[in-house]
C-alpha cells in the first residue's frame, strides 16, 4: 500500500510543479485506475479477506519490483483457480490489460 | 440456459429501443409525479432494467394489444402519445432538456375518456398494503399528491398521478386537453400465471414489505433532502434535476446499483438472482448457507429428504474446507456439488438474506458535473488532482479492509 499511497503523492507533488508533465502523469493515472480495477474484480466476484489479502500482496510484490508483470498476472489467475473466483473471460481481458499484457 | 440471455437481449431491445423506456431525452409523466427512485432507475437508465422487469413491461403492452379490438370498436385510440412543452424551473434556473410524454393506453377524444389498463402481480389487498406506506411515505415527505381511496382503486400512487396528469392535459398549443375524463380500470391479476408456491410468493412478497419498501422510503427522504423544503411536485411542475442527479448517482454507487438491479430482479422473471456469497467453496458462507436451508425448510419449500441430502453436502463442503490437501484432490467433485447446491438454492430462493445496503456510505455527487454528449448524459471528466484523491481513497479502502 505503502508504494502506491507513495507514488500517488509524487505524482501530486509533480502536478504542481511541473504542470507541462501533465500527459505523462495522466497515463500514469490511467494505469494505476487500470491496476486497481483489477484488483477491484477479485472483490466483486466474492473473493473473502483472506484472498484478497493474497491478491494485494502480489500486486504490492508487484509494485516492488519483486515479480515482474507476467509472473502477477498468472499468479493472480492462479488464486483465482485455486480459490475458485468465478473471473469471467472479460474480467481476464481486464487483468491482462491492467498488467500491460499482450492480449 | 443460453436462452436465458437471448430472451433478456430480445427484450431489451424490443423495449428500450422502440418505447420510452430506453430514452433519456423525454420524461413520462408517471415518473416525473411519482419520484420512485427505483422507476428513475429503472426507465432513465436502460442499463439497469432487469429481464424481469422487462418481461412485465412486454406482458403488459401484449395485454394491451390484446383489449386492443374491444376499444377501438367502441372509438378509443391505442396509444396516443401526448407530447407536452414544458418550461421546468430549477432554482430559478429554466431548463427544456426533456419533452414530457404522456401515454394513456387510450383515449376516446369525443368523450374525453381515458383507459389506463394496470396488470399486476400483487393481489388487491398487497397493492393496497404497499400503496397505503407509499402514500404515507409521500405525506411525510408533503409531496402533494392527488388524494385517493386505495381501498376503492388499488393502484399504486404514480398510475392516480398520470391518469390526475392526462386528465390536466398538456399545455401544448394545438393538443387537445382532455378537460373532463372518466377513468377505467381493468386490473389484471398476473398471480395465476405463474406456477410458484404460494408460500414463496408470501415469502417473497414479505421480503419486498421488509426490506424493498425501506430502501425506497430512505431513498425519498434522502431526495427530500437534496432539493429542500421547496421541493413540489404537483402535476405541471417537477425537479428535472432528479434524473440528472440520480444518473449520476448511479455511477458512482456500484453497490447500491447492483441492489436495486437485484431488488428489481423479481425471482419469477429471472432465472438467476443474485446470491453472491455462494460462489466460492473455500470461502463460502457456510452458515449464511445453514440458515438459508433452515429457512427454506421451514417454509416447506424444500421437503425434508431434500434438505437433508442438501446439509449432508454442506458438512462435506466444511469438511472440505478444513482440509485444504482433500480440496485439492477433489477440487473438481467439489466444484460440480457446490454448483448443485447453488442450483438447487437459486432454483428455491430468492435474496431474502441479503444485507441492506450500506447507504450511509453513499455520497451524492453534484448533478452540475454532468455534460451532455449525443444526446446522453455522461459524466464531465474529473481533473487529474480530483482523480488522484479519488485513487488514493480507493487504495486506502482497499487496504483497510
């Protein structure tokens, strides 16, 4: 949480200052509304605490720079099987999208 | 089930394309008296009408077709639209965004008559029920309403407000005004046409006294409050800016959204109400799911041998759940008994457990940040720094839950 609370304000922080960075802070934006929708289905599609828990740890290994984008992505399609998150084929189309995969 | 979703689309496009229902740009008179949320819900926004609540609405215009020789051999009109030009004032502002319509099922112009043919699902004595907290609701709220005996016409408020408004007329040059009108009912009972248990029609209608009808009163005096006081709604006069406000409230509240949707999606319509904690055996609700069955039990919905068969499963999925190796290994037997203990819940039970919204929680949005753009209302793209703040309150619920 800590690294996305910590972008968003750098990304504040860089609003004011530099307003001609604005189309570069804007898809940044994008990407990160992009990555919380994802995060986001697993809620809607019923997913309990402790999944969710899991979920957010991965997409935070994620944000670290521990795992890389396809390995959060199986890995997120992985808990879904194993806990049996009923993901739609367009909630994987989202997930792949928010992770910046090929679709 | 794939006929399911094709009998939806059908509908959906038979009645929001062709009919009113589906289109932003003009106001039924109906609606505008009524100040039902659910019907603002229901007819402003396309999206959010159930395949239940279409199904009723095509039920009705087939009735409709159906009387339709029997009127116009006595010289009734089927279906004249009367299309007003309203000026509606909003805080001194003066908007004329949106046509009023008025749609009385027919009109005999000669003898000023109107016929507004009501089919129902509820009987008598529920209409009347549910009319009379309606009305009550309404007074609270000093929303002038035109008086009327429900134990003489059981309808619901919003069919006297349009029958008051057609009898009114429509200020439009050159548009008849039916001055003095004589109203008909034919009230059409739909129960029979259903082949559902009685005591889950009780069951659900209880549901829908207890839990629906609280929503919609909290939901009217949350309206009551935006607009104030000075809020009227007499017949030639309303607040356009419930719709706006209430479209844009609708996106920015899923959750609540998704209850209506749900709330509206009545169980003999639609083939699948929502039962969202069931999904998932590792984390299933396994007590909502005991309490349910119980329920269900002892409704006589379900016969004992039924609910014995179905508890069995339970305990094998709560053994499977302290047993995460065993879950493993039968991951997929697993799967294919919940899927038969959702079915035979959905197939018996509509969401009479569900928890109450969290409306507290909701936060309504200014209607001013609404643009219109091809003819819809959109919402104005928010500013980066408001899109920021908003993503970090996001993240933070996230996390804190």
């Amino acid at each position: 949480m800590e690294v996305v609370i910590e972008k968003l304000k750098r990304l504040k922080k860089r609003l004011k200052e530099k307003p001609e960075d604005r189309e570069e802070i804007e898809r940044e934006i994008e990407e990160l509304e992009k990555e919380l929708e994802a995060i986001k289905i697993f809620e809607k599609r019923g997913a309990t605490e402790d999944v969710m828990a899991v979920v957010k740890g991965i997409y935070e290994a994620y944000k670290l720079g521990t795992i890389d984008a396809v390995t959060a992505f199986y890995a997120l399609l992985g808990v879904a099987y194993y806990h049996i998150v009923p993901l739609t084929p367009r909630d994987i189309k989202r997930l792949k999208e928010a992770f910046g995969i090929a679709v | 089930m794939s006929w399911v979703p094709k009998i939806c689309n059908k509908l959906r496009k038979d009645l929001s394309e062709k009919t009113r229902y589906g289109r932003y740009d003009v106001l039924h008179v109906s609606d505008a008296l009524d100040c039902q949320v659910k019907m603002y819900l229901d007819r402003v926004l396309a999206s959010s009408q159930s395949c239940a609540s279409l199904a009723r609405m095509k039920q009705g215009r087939m009735w409709e077709h159906y009387v339709r020789d029997i009127f116009e051999s006595e010289n009734y009109v089927f279906e004249k639209v009367l299309r007003g030009d309203m000026v509606y004032e909003y805080r001194g502002e003066k908007l004329r965004d949106i046509d009023l319509i008025a749609t009385p099922d027919f009109t005999n112009l000669d003898k000023k008559y109107v016929v507004e043919l009501k089919t129902t699902r509820w009987s008598l004595e529920e209409v009347q029920l549910i009319a009379r907290h309606i009305l009550d609701t309404l007074k609270a709220l000093d929303t002038p309403l035109p008086e009327y005996d429900v134990s003489k016409y059981p309808v619901f408020p919003s069919a006297i407000a349009a029958v008051c408004a057609y009898r009114g007329g429509l200020p439009k040059k050159g548009r008849p005004v039916l001055g003095e009108t004589k109203l008909i009912y034919i009230y059409r009972d739909t129960l029979q046409e259903y082949d559902i248990p009685r005591s889950l029609v009780d069951l659900y209608n209880g549901w829908f006294l207890e839990r629906r009808v609280p929503i919609g009163i909290w939901t009217l005096y949350r309206v009551k409050e935006m607009f104030g006081p000075e809020r009227r709604i007499p017949h030639m006069s309303f607040d356009l800016n419930v719709v706006k406000k209430l479209y844009r409230y609708e996106l920015h509240s899923e959750g609540l959204y998704n209850y209506f949707k749900c709330a509206t999606c009545a169980y003999r319509g639609d083939p699948c109400p929502s039962l969202p904690s069931l999904t998932v055996p590792d984390f299933a609700d396994l007590d909502l799911m005991e309490k349910m069955l119980a329920k269900l039990r002892d409704y006589g919905m379900i016969s004992l041998s039924t609910y014995e068969s179905l508890a069995t499963r339970l305990n094998v999925l709560r053994r499977t759940r302290m047993d995460a190796e065993w879950n493993r290994r039968k991951m997929g037997e697993v799967k294919n008994m919940l899927i038969r203990f959702i079915l035979a819940l959905r197939r018996a039970v509509k969401p009479f457990d569900e928890e109450l919204p969290v409306v507290k929680k909701v936060v309504w949005s200014d209607p001013f940040m609404l643009e219109k753009k091809d003819g819809k209302w959109v919402e104005k793209p928010l500013d980066l720094l408001s899109r920021l703040e908003r993503l970090e309150e996001e993240v933070k619920r996230l996390w804190k839950s």
